[in-house]
C-alpha cells in the first residue's frame, strides 16, 4: 500500500534558486515564487485538506469511537486527574494486602512463569519465610468481559480487544497470616529482571453514574421510551458512549452533542455511563509503557470499504487488514494458506493462536473441525519487543471474528 508524499515546494524553490547567478534576479525570483506561488500553495494544500476530512466525516466509521486504550504505569506515578486514563478496577489504587506483579516476558516466558505454583518471600523485620500462591490474574478479564456485555447491550458491533498488558498480571496469595505493614523480599531467582511490582494497568475508560433526572423523554411510540443523555463536553461527541441499565435498551442513537436511547420503560433506574475516551493521548509524568489499542489505521480507502461493504478477500486485501492493525509495529507477512484441520501438518515453526476473545465462549463450531487459514510470518529484530508475539495474537483474534469459517493461526518463520 503506498501513501501520498507531500511535496516539499519550499526547499525545491530554495534549490532552484541557487542555480541564478544574478542576485538582484534571485532575489525578485525568490519574492515572486515564495512569497506569490507560496501563497497559492498554501490555499491549495488547506483546501485540499478541508475536502478530505469533509470526505471523511461523511464516510464515517461508527466503530472508530469505541476504540479502547491500555497501559501500565508505576504506581507511585499514577496520576488520578489524567483526563484519558483510568483505573481498569478501581480496588488497584486502594491500599489492600493482595499483592499484584506483572511479567515483562514474551510468550514463551509468559507460559514457563504460569506453570510456577508458588514462590518464597522473606519477613525483612523477622527474617521468616512465608510462602505465596502465584495465581493469574482475573478481575482484569472479567472488567473486559463486561465492557463486551457492554457493548452488547448497546448493540454496539465488538472489536477485540489487545490483552498483551492484562494477561501478564499475576496475584501473590499468602499461604500465611503477615503482619499489617510487614515488608515481604520476594525471592524470584531467575525471574528477578522479568517481575515487576507495583504496576497498575490503565484504559481510556471512565464510569460515571447518571443520575435519573439528566435524562428526558421528549417522545413515546406506544410502549417505547426515548431518553435524552446529553454529552457533557463540546467534542465528547469524538468519543464513545455505553449505557449501563437495568432495563434492556432497544437501540442507541448518537447525535452532535447527546446520546439517545430507545427502551421499553418510562424511566432508567441505576443507569451508568462508561465514556471511551478518543483523540490525543495525555501523558503524565511517568507514563512511559507501551499503549497498546485496538485502534485501526484508516485512510479514504479504508473508510470507503467499511462504508460499502464490499471487501474482497485477496491477498492484498488480507495483507491491508494485518497493516490496519500492526500497532505501529513492522509485522512482514510472507503468504497464507488454507490448511487442513490437523495443527500436526503444520511446518516447522512457532505457532500462534487468535486466542484474546476466549472469554466470550462462542460455540458455533463445538468439535472445532474447520480448516485453518495459516499465516506465515517474517521473524525479524522487533522480535526482541516483548510484546510482538501478542500484537500478532491481538490481530490473529480480530481476524477470527471475521472469518469464523477458518481457524485463524499464525507461523513465526
């Protein structure tokens, strides 16, 4: 896929200029072409720029707002006023005796360290050893698990969603009574450079409870109620809306600066909202991890195939979809095929699975007897990112959902 280059009419004036002899003839030159076809320049790129985001506005993509953000950041550097990032649960930043670490280890090191049941800590104050339970942890699935029900309820399409961050979250359960505010030295041994503790994972989603009077009810078909959210911000129309509700919600409507829903009760009772925060990043100090996001890159192109449906699944094709998703990183796909049902036919080479989605449980196909559509991957230095292998699961999993026909899998060779 190539991209347009802008020209650089400036500094090409500026070199052709040089090859004028006469000063005073390159000086009115340089008047005349910068200052005089500059100018015209300058018009042309702006309106040119206005029409295409004009262009883009109306071949919108409704998916590009509900995109989700996550980092990690240390908690000490946590900045509880950033207006972008927030608390995956909101018990992390409570003082708790449940001791949490992160694994900054690739695949292959992710898998060693779960196969550890336990790992020894020392009392620093007694000296005694006191034995911890590693445990995976799972309220950060579960936080990701709602946010699908979420979407669901809101009959929001879902997109999945990049996990490298929150499967590398472990929990430290002690097998032991520890004194409150005792100082535990854990003893990782050859893991010591690979754990890390007192990390806090961070999305771009805030909770907010709306309260029952901001909402209206301008008009009644029969049975259904709409209800008026109105945005609290001039550009929160950039960014995603999820109602939570007790009541089903029949459908949701967004306009410029509210949000409308459709259901079958007079009033909302409970509700919340869960706003997904999109545009710029606000970076605080600390906040120096990878953002790892489902956020696609798009262009026209992209734009007018998601606006007509019409996708044609060539090679090139499935090549633009896994550059859509690559994260900024350099993932070279060396081919495809459609292979048999058996993983043992497979070459020689790591395999990888579109494994991110497992906790939605769909059981369309039980006995899992389709063919696989095998990628083959190019292993080059990003490999040494420990997160590469879980950028390609990420797109392997996206991939799954749109082609439920195949099993997705990747081959690093």
């Amino acid at each position: 896929m190539f991209e347009e280059k802008k020209f650089d009419y400036e500094n090409y004036i500026q070199k052709r200029l040089k090859e004028i002899d006469n000063l005073d003839e390159r000086k009115y030159a340089k008047e005349l072409l910068l200052e005089g076809l500059g100018s015209i320049f300058k018009w042309t790129e702006a309106k040119y720029a206005a029409l295409e985001q004009r262009i883009q506005r109306e071949l919108d993509m409704p998916g590009e707002r509900f995109c989700t953000f996550m980092t990690i950041v240390e908690r000490k550097d946590y900045d509880p006023i950033n207006p972008f990032w927030f608390p995956i649960c909101g018990e992390d930043i409570k003082s708790s005796t449940l001791q949490t670490i992160y694994l900054m280890a690739g695949e292959d090191g992710l898998k060693e360290f779960s196969k550890l049941e336990t790992v020894n800590g020392v009392d620093e104050a007694s000296g005694r050893t006191i034995r911890f339970q590693i445990r995976k942890t799972e309220r950060y699935e579960e936080a990701v698990k709602r946010l699908y029900q979420l979407f669901a309820g809101n009959h929001i399409p879902w997109q999945s969603v990049h996990m490298g961050h929150l499967e590398r979250f472990f929990d430290l359960i002690p097998q032991e009574d520890i004194s409150p505010g005792a100082k535990v030295r854990m003893e990782w041994g050859a893991w010591e450079a690979q754990v890390k503790e007192e990390l806090l994972p961070l999305w771009n989603v805030q909770q907010t409870k709306v309260e029952v009077q901001e909402f209206r009810t301008p008009s009644i078909d029969q049975v259904l109620y709409e209800h008026v959210f109105y945005l609290p911000e001039k550009r929160a129309s950039e960014d995603g809306y999820l109602i939570e509700a007790e009541e089903d919600i029949l459908s949701i409507r967004y306009e410029e600066n509210k949000v409308l829903i459709k259901t079958k009760q007079e009033s909302l009772q409970n509700a919340a909202s869960y706003r997904l925060h999109q545009g710029e990043l606000v970076i605080s100090y600390g906040y120096q991890y990878p953002v790892l996001s489902n956020l696609k890159k798009n262009n026209l192109a992209v734009r007018y195939l998601h606006q007509t449906g019409n996708f044609l699944q060539t090679p090139l094709e499935l090549h633009k979809k896994i550059m859509e998703m690559a994260g900024g990183l350099e993932i070279e796909l060396l081919g495809y095929e459609i292979s048999g049902r058996d993983e043992k036919i497979i070459i020689s080479g790591k395999i990888l699975n579109g494994d991110m989605n497992g906790f939605i449980r769909t059981q369309v196909f039980p006995d899992d007897k389709r063919n696989i559509l095998l990628l083959r991957i190019h292993r080059n230095a990003q490999q040494e990112n420990y997160l590469f292998e879980s950028q390609i699961r990420y797109i392997l999993s996206q991939l799954q959902m749109e082609f439920m026909e195949y099993r997705c899998m990747g081959v690093l060779v």
